[in-house]
DNA sequence: CGACATTTCCTGTCATGACAAGTGGAGTTC
DNA sequence: GAACTCCACTTGTCATGACAGGAAATGTCG
C-alpha cells in the first residue's frame, strides 16, 4: 500500500475498463463520487483520470463524464522490443532455432549502427523464430561486445533474450523501428520455407540507453503472411504501435 | 488572452524547446521559478509540465529539475495519414497522377473493411504517388458513398485530398495502419518503374470517425528504396511514428 | 585530500476552497 | 405537443498550504 492513491485510482479504473465492468462507450463515475469511493480529494481523482486520458483509454469533456474510449491497455515497449514477449501476450507459443553465435569483427554497416569503430568485436546471433512451431522470423541480431558477452553465459533456449539482458543490468529503454520490404536471400529462403526473392516485411531495429548509446542493431525478417505490424492513431491521442499475427482482416485491393 | 494559463505556459515552453533557446539535455526552470515568471501558483506550472512530459518533451523526475529530452515536437496524425502533407513536412516536394477516378459496386473485400454491404456503390481511386517527381508509391483508395462524391466536385490536383475533406465537414479522426510486403503486380510495376514481383512495403490504412464509422481504406504500396517507416519507442514516452524517405542508413546485414 | 554526514533545493503527493463554463434534464410557456 | 428557459450537476481552471522523499551541494571529520 506504498504505491502513491492516483496510481491506486488509475490502476483500479484501468482494471474496471479492462475487466468490462466498464464497457466502451460507459460514462465512468464522476470525480465527486470517486472522491467519496476513495476518500480523497479531487487531485489524485483527477490525476488519476489524466493519466488515462493521457493513454488514451477515455475521452470526455467540459460538463460530461469522461467516457470509455477503448478497452485496449497499452503496453508497447516490451512487446514491440521481445518477440517472445509478444509472442505470449497474444496467446501463441514462440520458438527458435539457434543457426549461430560468433564473436567477429565489426563490418563497416554495423560499425555505423552500433557507434564502434570499423574491426572492433561484436557479437552477431542469427535466429529463426517460430510461432506456434512455424517460422515466422530470421533475425539477424549485432550486439556490442560488453552486452553480446553476457550471451554466452546464457542458455539461449530457456526464453526471453531481454529479459535476460535487462534483469543483467543492461539499460534497455530507447528503440527505434525502420520498416521495409526486400526479396528473401538464399539464407531467408531456407529458413522460412519460402521461394528466394519472395517479399518480406524487414525492420531495422537500434535499441540502446535512454542517453542515446547503442547496445544492439538487428535486421529481422518477417514472412508477412504471418506477422504485419499495426499502428493505430487518433488525433487527440498518443498512437499505440504493435504485432498482428495470422490472418486479420484480408482486404486485398486489386 | 483568453486561453487557460496551463496552456499558455505549456506553449512557451514548446517554443523555447524548438526554438533552440533550451537546448536538449538542459534542465529546464524550476517550478518555483516558472511560478514567479507568470505570477501563477503550482497548479497550473505542473500541469503545463505535465502536458509537455506525456508528449515525451521532456524527462526527469523527483528532486532534479525537469530535462529536455527531444526537440522534436510530435504531430503525428495529419503526416501519417496525408502523403502531401508529409511530403511538404520534410522539404519534399509531393506529386501525383490520377490513374482512375470511379463509382463502382463494392465487392466483398472492400465492403467488409469499410463496413457497407457487398455490392453498394463505393468511389474508388487509382493514384500514383511522387516524390520530387520520382515514383513511390500505388495507392488504391476506396471511400465511402457520401464522401467519396465530394470527390468529383474537388480537382484532384490541386492540393491535399484529406485537407479538402476535412474542410468539407468529414471527420477523419482515427486510423488503423498495418503492414507487411507483397510482391508488385503489373499495375505496380508499371506505375513505380520496377520488375514485376519486386517486394513492396504495403500498407492498408483504415480512417474514419471517433465513433468507429470507416470513412475510407487504402492499399498503399510503396517503393522501399524510396519511403519507409519508423517507430521511435522509449519506455517511459509515448511512441512516435512516422514517414522515413530517401537514403537511412543503410545498414543491411546478410 | 578524500570519504562521509548534513543541509538545502526541488519535485511528488495530497487537502481544501473557490469560481467559470458546458451539459442535460426538468419545468414552463406558447 | 413543441420550443424555450432555468437549474442542478459536472468538469475545467486556479490559489494556497502542507509534508514526504530524492538529489545535489555543502560542510565536516578522519
């Protein structure tokens, strides 16, 4: 009971909306009422509700109770960083297949990523990723020496990379995404099951400290017919980013 | 001077921030200091910070002064749903070739994302999109009835498809954008001046009301050495999305 | 001179009180 | 019955005051 009362407040309505107990479209109790639920004042209350419309959950105006926007509680960083992670949020089961882990000189491309100097060591991890026992995924992943070391300290069957990394001390918490298409080299081919030069969805991903310094530039492959990337937007709240797996809505336009 | 307070400072802050006069990395004034410079109390200092903190603006936390975290003041909606208004965003300049202009029944696919029955008229829109004059992108739009014949009042040249819309009354204010990668068909190929089966960065886009009321969907492919997509995620900010053109860095690993 | 303790500053949190402004419904009038 | 007016309710905005907790500067002691 440390937490301070508006994140109580905010986790409870959070909770509520999630559960249904607050469908879309309700009006959610008014800050007098919460007031007297929680024996506060309207600081926390309205605090709490800000964090919310901040997230984007409600809407609502001058006048009106707030309303339920959306059920849908955002979690990005995660999810958008693990594919493990994501993997189980959404209920499917992820797997890999090791194809390799070496210590080697930096190449010119990643020496520019990654901020090291051309020659430096790094560590390179090439992985296929299934869903549900299907490949989805070849990852091709460049560490720094100092994080990529901690790699081979750690059975890289037994779950989360990230997770690993993180609990290690590693600062993960700035990211950035570059998505594109490229035809499947003979490696992509053979991994994923798929004819060479068919379209796959890559992104380029530098993940690193909040104070800009890389620990790893991957370059993953996505089989599109099993995982797309989602961005949904709204004009008068923060967009909210992810994975989509199997078939969503197929509306192909010829 | 009629704007709330909390809005007006929030403001200047944003405008010191982009103008330069606080630099990343420095700490912005105390609140007890922003509380003298416009004779406010805490109330509405903390809440302009706060404003500027879910915007991801700025960073910092208990008994150290607020920093600048990024100079880059987000407006995420309006460029990632107009091609013209992203391209003219980064100082490029947006062009276009109207290949078909129709009134058409809908068939199944279309029907099913824009939320009308199979077969109701719908107004279909074949364009080639440009960026300083160079191919980049096959969009196939499909709007509903009643917004679509807006359309044949509008010349189609002159200017921001959406911005005419919105001028008309249509309320564009939620988008749904997923991604993956197809190979380029023979319309594609012809258009963008590519091989046949090149891989393409597809997105399909839904836009519509905040009620949920689909107004328009989109088959947007793009050509991916000329536009891709980023997402810059931190931890404890909100995501920001956007446009990428032209040469990133092109770091590819093989 | 360096390690440690103290002090000071700053933000986070919360209470109380007050007024402005928008919404919606009840009551009234035509 | 329809349109209008009025009022209760609700949120937005702002002031004042208070205390806790973390960070950094300062002073002190070995």
């Amino acid at each position: 009971m440390d937490r301070p009362l508006h994140e109580r407040i905010a986790d409870d309505l959070r909770r509520r909306i999630a559960s249904g107990e607050l469908p879309v479209g309700a009006t959610l109790p008014s800050e007098a009422r919460l007031c007297e639920e929680w024996a506060a004042s309207r600081g926390p209350v309205r605090q709490a509700l800000g964090t919310l419309r901040a997230e984007g959950l409600i809407g609502g105006g001058r006048g009106r109770s707030p309303e339920v926007r959306t059920g849908q509680v955002p979690q990005p960083f995660d999810t958008l960083l693990s594919f493990s992670r994501w993997a189980e949020r959404i209920g499917r089961v992820p797997g890999q297949r090791i194809q390799e882990l070496a210590l080697r000189p930096a190449r010119r491309e990643v020496a520019d990523a990654l901020a090291v100097d051309e020659g430096e060591t790094v560590v390179e991890l090439l992985r296929l990723r299934l869903l549900d026992g299907r490949p989805a995924m070849v990852e091709r992943t460049v560490f720094v020496e100092h994080v990529g070391r901690l790699l081979f300290d750690f059975d890289l069957d037994s779950g989360s990379i990230y997770a690993y990394l993180i609990e290690r001390g590693v600062e993960l918490a700035l990211a950035r995404h570059v998505f594109d298409a490229v035809p499947a080299d003979d490696t992509d081919a053979r991994l994923l099951g798929v004819p060479a030069g068919t379209p796959l969805l890559r992104e380029r991903r530098r993940a690193g400290s909040l104070a800009g310094e890389p620990y790893e530039f991957s370059d993953d492959r996505y089989r599109p017919d099993q995982v797309t990337f989602t961005i949904e937007n709204a004009q008068q709240a923060p967009p909210m980013v992810g994975r989509a797996s199997g078939s969503v809505t197929e509306s192909v336009l010829t």
